[in-house]
C-alpha cells in the first residue's frame, strides 16, 4: 500500500530501524501486557537502548539532537508496527521544559541523564480532577518555605507515574484572587518521585478501558527544593503552553501511524475474506469507509508535516499543531471504526489486535487535549470568532 513517497522522506531510515525494532514486539506481547495491565518495560528499555527516546535533546546533553519530524517519524512508525509508544512517548518532549526554561545547572544536572535514560522523565502533573481542561483554575498549592517549597493538592490522569523517576509538576504559588491575570501566579517543579514517594507523595493507579498506566497523585505537605523550580516563579503557564505544539504534533504523528496499522489490517483481510463466493473488498460498502479513512489520514499526515516544519524553522505552528492532532485523532478513529467493521466479528476478537487498538486510540480525541477545545481555539485564535468559555 502506496502512503506517502518513501525516497523523499528524510526519515526513511530510521522508519527502517525503529520498523526493526518493533518487530522484535510483536502483538502477542501487547495482548498480555493488556490483559494483565503492565508496563512494556522491555519495549521502553529496548527503545532507550537505541536511543529513540533523546533524539529531541541537544548532542551538546547527550541526546541525538534531531528533528521534530524525525521524532514523528519514529512515533509514527511504532504505532503503524502494531506497538504503543504511549508508554513511553512523553520522554521525548517533558524534558523540553528544561530545555527551553531550565537554568545551566538544571540542564546540566537532568538533560545528560534523561538522554542517557538513567534518569525517566515522563510524568506530568497538570491535570487535576476539578479543574479538568480549566487548567488555571487548578487547586495544587506550593508554598515558600525556607529553601523548599511545601506541596498539597492532588492530580489525575498523572501517566506513567509509576514508571518515572521525575515529574513535571504545575502549581499554584500565587492564590488566583490575587493575580490580574489568571494565568498568572502558576508554577513549574520538577519533582523527583524517588525520594518524595511515602514522604508526602502517593501514587494510585486508575484503571482504565485501554492498558495506560495513568494514575492519582496526591500531595500532602510534599516537599521540593526551591532549586527545583524551572523558569520563573509565577511564570509556569509559559513553561507548559510553550510543550504544548511538540506534544500535540507528536501525539498526531502516532495517530497517523494508527491509522496506517488499521487500514493495512482492514485491506489484508478485506481481500483475503470471501463472503457469497467473493473477497469482501469487492463490495463498496467494505471499500469505501477504509478508503475514506485513507484519505482522512493523508490529510492529516500533511497537517502534520507542515506543523513540523513551522516549529522547525521557529514559525508559530499553534494552528497547525491543533489542526494535525485533531485531523489524525479523527482519521486513526475512522480507520479503526472502518476496521472493526471489515472483520466483522473477529474484529472483536483479543488475538486480531484490532479491538485493542481500537480501545488505545480512542483516546486521542479526548487527551491531551480535547477536540472541542482545539474547535474553539481555532475559532478564537484563527478566525477571530468571540471567546466562548
Ligand atoms: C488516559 C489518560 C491519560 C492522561 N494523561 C495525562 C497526563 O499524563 N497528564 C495530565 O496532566 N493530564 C492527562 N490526562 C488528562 C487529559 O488531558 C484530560 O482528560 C483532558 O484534557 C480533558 O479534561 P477532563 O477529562 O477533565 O475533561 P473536562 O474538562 O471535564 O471536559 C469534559 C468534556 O467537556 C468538554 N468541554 C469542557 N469545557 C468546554 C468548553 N468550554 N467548550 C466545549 N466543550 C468543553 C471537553 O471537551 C470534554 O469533552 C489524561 C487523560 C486520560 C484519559
């Protein structure tokens, strides 16, 4: 199946490689991992090891100092090779807050460790359960005492925080009823979960439709160096909204890939399923939702890829980083839609993998951020519509 031309991609060789690698993870490993809800530890270490994980951290620290498009790729490339990168896919980007905000010693004292993957940064602590999508009305409070700030509030939907030896932590230093601006008086804290977990930390995981490892986190007089503040105080909104392009761009890439894995399930067995005495991919009503989907993801890999470019050469790409994540969500939802559909009933079946994709994808509607707010992001910021919330 033809998806995009393959000579000219600049990432073709580490599509290649990071093809090779997965193959080594093959469904049957995902399937009991799923059953049983447990972490791919050997997936991540196997991606680490090579060193997929730093490609977006400055060889200057360690890392491999790629592209943004070269993160995709690899992203891309492991969910359409049946995998799931949500296990490990906010490596890559959480570190960025330290790159972009964090003082010398702060990127001296994390960035080589995070690359060399003796150090996991892969929690983030934004979320919280009253709060929701209004991040700024979030309850979490570090207050300033002596050299530490003091930690209380909660968090959910914290993933991986069991399988992370730092976490990226939004709080308020500021009350809201005393900032002009509500944006204003948050702050960002890298928390090292190592020494605070049973020292005013507990983690409890959730469970959910899809293998995910997210959990709640609670914080109760929780206590973080001052040293551990990245950027300024008050300043944090800054330090997250600026993650937030890479990270949807990011996420959009793995959806594409989703996409491609599903339509290349749904054509293998729409051609190799013979119904009435003929392959079901005859009929138009077989055809035509894959191909739809098809073309929904194209689309979207286009978004994509101009959004990559913009952030490479330092445009703004906030719209096109919305648009591709909400394009390839909705494309990699159709294609699994599409599939489940084309294997009639063993789409339902554990062993085919379509319904397990089909429970991992969905959620890319709804996280990291969910299509309703990118519409009204894209009808305030880019055309110019009235702020509706
Ligand atoms: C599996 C999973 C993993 C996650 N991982 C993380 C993580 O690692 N770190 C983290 O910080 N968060 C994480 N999240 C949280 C995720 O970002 C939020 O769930 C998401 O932003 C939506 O917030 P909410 O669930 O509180 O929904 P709400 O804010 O309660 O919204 C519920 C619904 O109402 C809609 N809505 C709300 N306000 C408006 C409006 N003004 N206009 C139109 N529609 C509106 C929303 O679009 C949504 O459909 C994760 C969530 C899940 C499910």
């Amino acid at each position: 199946m033809q998806h995009a031309a393959a000579a000219a991609d600049p990432n073709a060789e580490i599509r290649e490689e990071v093809r090779k690698l997965c193959g080594r993870f093959p469904g049957e490993y995902w399937r009991k991992l799923d059953a049983e809800r447990r972490y791919p530890s050997d997936f991540v270490a196997a991606l680490t090891e090579a060193g997929y994980l730093s490609v977006l951290i400055p060889e200057e620290y360690g890392g491999s100092g790629l592209s943004l498009s070269s993160a995709a790729a690899i992203l891309e490339t492991i969910q359409e090779e049946g995998c799931n990168g949500a296990a490990c896919h906010a490596q890559m980007y959480i570190m960025g807050a330290i790159l972009r905000h964090g003082s010398p010693a702060q990127k001296q004292q994390y960035l080589p460790a995070i690359a060399s993957g003796a150090l996991r940064l892969q929690a983030f602590g934004v979320t919280e359960p009253t709060s929701g999508t209004d991040t700024t009305a979030l309850r979490t409070f570090a207050r300033r005492e002596g050299d530490e700030f003091v930690v209380n509030g909660q968090k959910i939907w914290t993933s991986r925080a069991e399988h992370s030896d730092l976490m990226l932590l939004l709080a308020r230093t500021t009350p809201r009823d005393q900032v002009t601006k509500k944006t204003e008086g948050l702050s960002v804290f890298i928390v090292d979960m190592r020494t605070a977990l049973g020292n005013g930390l507990t983690i409890r995981p959730i469970r959910t439709m899809m293998n995910h490892n997210s959990c709640e986190v609670f914080f109760d007089n929780m206590r973080v160096p001052a040293e551990n503040l990245i950027g300024k105080l008050d300043g944090g909104f800054r330090v997250i909204l600026d993650g937030m392009n890479a990270e949807r761009l990011l996420i959009a890439a793995e959806c594409v890939g989703d996409a491609k894995w599903f339509t290349r399930k749904s054509v293998g067995y729409a051609n190799d399923r013979h119904i009435f005495g003929r392959a079901i991919g005859q009929n138009q009503g077989i055809q035509f939702p894959i191909a739809r989907a098809y073309a929904q993801m194209r689309a979207a890999e286009l978004m994509v890829r101009e959004g990559c470019r913009k952030f490479e050469s330092g445009e703004n790409c906030g719209p096109e980083a919305n648009m591709a994540k909400m394009l390839a969500a909705e494309a990699s939802w159709a294609a699994a839609e599409a599939a489940v559909q084309t294997h009639g009933g063993f789409g339902f079946a554990e062993e085919y993998d379509i319904e397990r994709k089909f429970r991992e994808t969905r959620l890319y509607q709804v996280a990291p951020i969910s299509t309703n707010l990118i519409l009204s992001y894209l009808a305030e910021h880019v055309l110019g519509l009235p702020r509706s919330y």
